[in-house]
C-alpha cells in the first residue's frame, strides 16, 4: 500500500516536471532575437514616418548586434529614413549611408537599389540648365558608376535614359553661356561652351544649332577649315535642320564640297529632337519655381522600380501567349478534283509542336494499321463458301 501510494507521488512530481519543461520550451520558442526585436521596431517606425526613432533603433541594432544578420538591412534602412525625410540635408546625408552601405556590403544584392537611390537623390537636387549644376555633375557621375558596376542590371536600360536626362540638362546650361558669350562677340568663350556640347554631349536635341554656332565662332576666330568640318555634319545628318540650307550655302561660299545626305545618322539625329511644348499660361511660375529647388521632382528610384515591374509582368504575359499558341495545331485541308468528276481531299498539318505531331503521326499509324486488319478480314470472308 506503501509502494503504490509512493509510486503515485513519484508519478505526479514527474508529470509536473514535463508539463513545466514542455511550458518552458514553448516559451522559449516564443521569444523574438532581440536584434529581430529592434528591427521590427525600427520598421514600424518607419512606416509611421517617425525618423528619428527609426535610425535610433536601427543603430543600436548596429551597434549592440554587429554580426547579426540583420546589420546590412540596418544600415540600407538609415539610408532610406533619410531619404524619405527628404531635404537637401537629408538626402546628403542618405547619400553618405548609401555610399557606406555599398562599401560594408559590396556582395549585397540591394547594393544596386543603393547605387540607383543615389542617382534618384542627386537628379531631386538638380536645378534648371542656367543654375547651379553641381547636383547635375554629381547625377552623371553616379549614373556612370552604375552602369559600369552593373551593366547587366535590370535597372541598366533606364539608367542610360536618365543618363541622357542629365546630360540634356548640362548642354543646356553650357548652350546658354556659349550664346551669351556668342551675342557679346568673345567667340572664344562661346567656341569653348559649344565644343564641350559636341565633344561629350552627343545626344543633345540641339546638337545642330551647337554645331553651327561652333562653326560660326571657328570661322569668326579664322579657323575656316575646322569651321567646314562642323558646317559639313549639318549638311550630312540634319537635312531636318533649320540650318542645313546655311549649311550649305557657307561650305559653298567657303568653296567646299557638300557632303551625301547620311539618311541613317539623319533618322536618329531626328529622333532626338524634342517637340515643341505646348503653350502654359503657368509656365514661367513652374520655370521659376524649378530654378530656385521648390518645384517637386518625381522620385526617379520609383519610377525605375514601376518601369522594370511593368517590363516583367508584360514578359510574363507574351510568354504565356507564345506558350498557348505554340501547342495549336494548324490543319489545311486541298480538295481536288480529277478527270472523271471524282474529289478527293489532301490533309496538311502545320506549325503542330513536337507532341501534336507525334500523336498525329500515332493517330494515323493506328488508323493504318486498322484499314490493314479490316482489308485481310473482308478477303477472307470473301473466301468462305456461301
């Protein structure tokens, strides 16, 4: 009676034990990291837009946990709290983290996104082609590191037509002086400001108006033979031109040959003219308001971002599209008719894939085979007494 009494105590202190392990070890599972711990905190107030204490959790994370997993995506989440407080302090600022980010991180996949949040911020501080251009400069430089880091990235294609963006926004600026030089008569300066356009611009939509206007300042500093060069591209690649008769007219008067018309160089040179903006009685306020840094610019990561969504998605759909059509079978039937009236039918088909050929090809090698049995049939029972 003893024994059992006992044995059922020792029964009872053991099955609390487990149950307070198995308590225990749910428990346990149930605890969050806490560097996980202070990233989602700093993700949530992030969200709520609440900056400061973002950045205070993501560095104490980076400071407390450094080997953690989570480190890389602290430091890439500062740069983007600064990037979206916006700011030119701040998107300075974003820029520096980015620039951390890449160089701590070099095999992080996200270092492209970093590289192209560089671009976006410094073409957000850009001002209008007559205004400073220190941001413009910054832009084409962060913009060339991009496509010689990652040439095959996604992004690339657009990269390169922000890269003309930027570009168009230079040769602008540097077409302005060079006129005003060009109207006070220092034709010097002014052949300075447009071979800068025609030697790294290339893309510029006015490239033909430069051209003649560096012709023009050449053949006014008594350069007459380099002049013709410069008049002679008009004459070859913007037959388009507003300045391709003058073109002509002075390599005659100069008593040199006027070149072919290049019809390929011309097509492209053509495409890259901008068409002419449509009258806004608000224009000289956006104008103004561009030229001081107050006129919001689109964020140009975003856009990158939308543009190479929507190239996948529309990827995707033709792919389905060619992968339906492509198991289609095509079936031409000829009907022709002989000599005797009699019509008989020729069946043809085509574009069937692999698969549907070969069951056609089954198909009829079964039907043969029937005909085959049917035929041996019908003469034996021909044979057969009646």
């Amino acid at each position: 009676m003893r024994i059992s009494a006992r044995y059922g105590v020792f029964l009872l202190i053991l099955a609390g034990m487990l149950g307070c392990g198995e308590k225990g070890a749910k428990l346990q599972k149930s605890v969050v990291p806490p560097d996980k711990s202070l990233f989602e905190t700093g993700s949530d107030y992030l969200k709520k837009s609440q900056y400061i204490k973002a950045r205070l959790a993501f560095q104490t994370l980076i400071n407390t946990y450094p080997d953690s997993d989570l480190a890389a995506d602290s430091y890439l989440a500062i740069a983007d709290s600064f990037y979206d407080e916006s700011g030119v302090e701040n998107l300075l600022q974003a820029e520096d983290q980015y620039k951390n980010f890449i160089i701590f991180f070099p095999t992080n996949p996200k270092t492209v996104d970093a590289q192209m949040k560089i671009i976006s911020l410094n073409m957000k501080m850009m001002r209008s082609p007559d205004r400073d251009k220190t941001y413009s400069y910054k832009a084409e430089g962060a913009i060339k590191k991009f496509l010689a880091d990652y040439p095959e990235s996604e992004y690339a294609p657009v990269a390169r037509q922000y890269l003309r963006e930027v570009q168009e926004n230079l040769a602008q600026g540097d077409y302005g002086v060079g006129m005003f030089y060009s109207t006070k008569g220092n034709h010097i300066a002014a052949k300075s400001r447009f071979r800068e356009i025609t030697d790294n611009y290339k893309e510029f939509s006015l490239m033909d108006e430069a051209l003649y206007h560096l012709a023009e300042s050449l053949e006014k500093t008594e350069n007459s033979d380099e002049a013709a060069i410069y008049y002679g591209r008009i004459a070859s690649e913007y037959p388009f031109s507003a300045r391709f008769d003058q073109a002509k007219d002075k390599l005659q008067a100069m008593g040199k040959a006027i070149p072919e018309v290049n019809t390929q160089l011309a097509a492209a040179n053509q495409a890259r003219v901008k068409p002419p903006e449509g009258f806004s009685p608000l224009k000289p306020f956006v104008d103004f308001a561009s030229a001081l840094g107050l006129k919001g610019e689109p964020d140009r990561y975003e856009t990158a971002r939308k543009t190479v969504e929507a190239q996948k998605t529309a990827s995707a759909a033709a792919a389905s599209a060619q992968g339906q059509t492509s198991d289609g079978i095509l079936i031409e039937t000829t009907i022709t008719k002989d000599a005797s009236g009699k019509t008989s039918d020729t069946t043809t088909v085509l574009g069937a894939s692999a698969n549907a050929a070969q069951a056609t090809t089954d198909k009829n090698g079964d039907s043969k085979k029937q005909d085959s049995k049917d035929s041996k049939k019908k003469k034996k029972d021909e044979k057969k007494p009646s």
